[in-house]
C-alpha cells in the first residue's frame, strides 16, 4: 500500500445536509409525504429516513444550491439505497450558476453485488462491508450539487444518508490504536432462576486515530473540521483510502475530547476517538 492510500479520510461536512449550512436549499424532483427530500441528508440511517419518490420510468434527483461556490471531493451512499437495481445508473453533477450547464463529476452503472473492495478512488466506487458506496474523486467546485437518477423501468429510486464534502486528509499517515476494535452491545434479563436471556446484538466499531500535522495552515484546516465533529454531528470515516471497503459512519464517543497539543510545536498531533454510527444490528 502506497504512502497516500495509508492515509485516512473524515467527511464532517456534508453539503447536503441543510442543518449545517442552513443557507443551502435543498430541492428534489418528487418529496413525497413521510419520504421528503430533505430526508436524504439526516445522518439517520433508519428505512424512515429515507428519500424514496414515488413515480416508476421517471428522472428522479435531489440537488442544493449553496449559494456560494463550495468544494467536494467525496461521494458516500449509505447502505439501504436501492440504486444498485437500476439499469440507468446515477450520476453526481455539478453547476457553476443558474445559467450553465451540469458538469458530470462521477456516474455508476454497476449492478448491487459488482462493487469490489479498493481504494476509494476505484472508477466504479467501492462498497462497505454494510453495503455503502464510497467515491473519491478529484476536487471539484460548484455552486450547485446535484444526485440524478436516470429512468429505468419499473424501478423508483431509495436514497438514504447522502454525504458529499471536502474530506480532512492529514498529508501525514494516520497512526491507528485499534481502528477496527469491536464494542459487542445487547441487553440482557435474568429470570429468578437466574435464567439469562439476551436481546438482539450489534457489533460497533470504535477506536482512535492520532494524526500529526506537518504545518500550521493543516492544523488550522483539521481544526475546522473537528471543531463540528466534536458537537456529535455523523461524519464518515475512512481508515484508509487503499482500503475504502472498511469506511463507516461515526460520531464522536461521550468521552473527553482532545486537543493538539503543545501549541507553539510546528508537528501539533491529536487522538481522535470515535464510535460507528447506529451499525447493523446482526
């Protein structure tokens, strides 16, 4: 695995998600009740928070304007979506202003089962182990943003967490203290017989990186980024980008949340603990 591919990614902002950038409109083809298009971007990853239209054979898409022209260069899909069952395929595109025309960042016409594991970078995409599509592409500016669905027959498209952002990339490999440990959590009941009976389980996982910063202005970008994700906001996580097959949803855990530490020291690092977003239960 190269240098860049050990790398790691955190995708806090989401462009989508018009709780963070409340001046952003998000808008859609079709926002059905109980399935609105402001559903594709809650960070929840219930079947309820879901952006599903209604209609079959149709041209179905979710876009926000930001207003100003804002940067994106990570695409993630959480599992639960259905665009894997459509012929057509779905495409991210991006528009300077109102009065050009939509730029194709990235499209995917590849089949649920056919996402292989591989860098986040791969052409196609690559899928989590929870079946999530993760895309890396190069840096692209626009101040529109839009996720188009193609017509295909008999098929109406379910969306659910979009993520699109400028991930944090330390130009440093990321140093992991047990990335991918396993927290298993379940209720349990004892009987007066002491007899154990135990509810359904779901394995998260949860662990720290230590990133150490080889610049002052890449301190001042991290900061940014962790300044939201210690508010408890959903973010996306990829150990690393060689390896983008292992990305998950996190959130920060309760626990004390640190800071870079000897401020006046060019090489400032931090411990950043986290904690998988609602996994599936098993």
């Amino acid at each position: 695995m190269s240098r860049r591919d050990a790398r790691s990614l955190w995708l806090v902002q989401n462009l989508f998600d018009d709780l963070q950038f409340s001046d952003h409109l998000l808008t859609g083809s079709s926002s059905p009740s109980g399935a609105e298009a402001y559903r594709v971007a809650t960070a929840r990853r219930s079947a309820i928070d879901t952006w599903a239209p209604v209609s079959e054979n149709s041209t179905h898409w979710v876009q926000v304007d930001c207003v100003i022209p804002r940067p994106a260069s990570l695409l993630v899909i959480d599992r639960g979506s259905n665009l894997g069952t459509s012929a057509a395929g779905f495409y991210l595109e991006g528009r300077y202003s109102t009065g050009s025309s939509w730029v194709t960042v990235w499209g995917s016409t590849e089949a649920n089962g056919m996402y292989g594991p591989g860098a986040s970078t791969s052409p196609y995409g690559v899928q989590t182990y929870e079946g999530a599509i993760v895309k890396e592409f190069g840096p692209q500016v626009f101040r529109f943003w839009r996720f188009r669905i193609p017509p295909s027959t008999g098929y109406a498209p379910r969306v659910r967490n979009l993520a699109l952002g400028l991930p944090f990339e330390a130009s440093e490999p990321s140093v992991s203290n047990d990335w991918d440990g396993t927290q298993v959590n379940y209720d349990s009941a004892a009987s007066p017989s002491n007899w154990r009976g135990t509810g359904r389980v779901s394995n998260t996982r949860e662990g720290a990186m230590m990133y150490r910063f080889t610049s002052y202005g890449e301190y001042l970008t991290a900061k940014r980024h962790l300044s939201e994700y210690e508010t408890g906001v959903a973010s996306w996580f990829v150990p690393r980008r060689g390896r983008a097959e292992e990305s998950m949803c996190v959130q920060i855990p309760p626990v004390r949340f640190p800071k870079p530490v000897e401020p006046g020291n060019l090489f400032r690092s931090v411990n950043l603990p986290y904690r998988e977003h609602e996994p599936l239960a098993l």
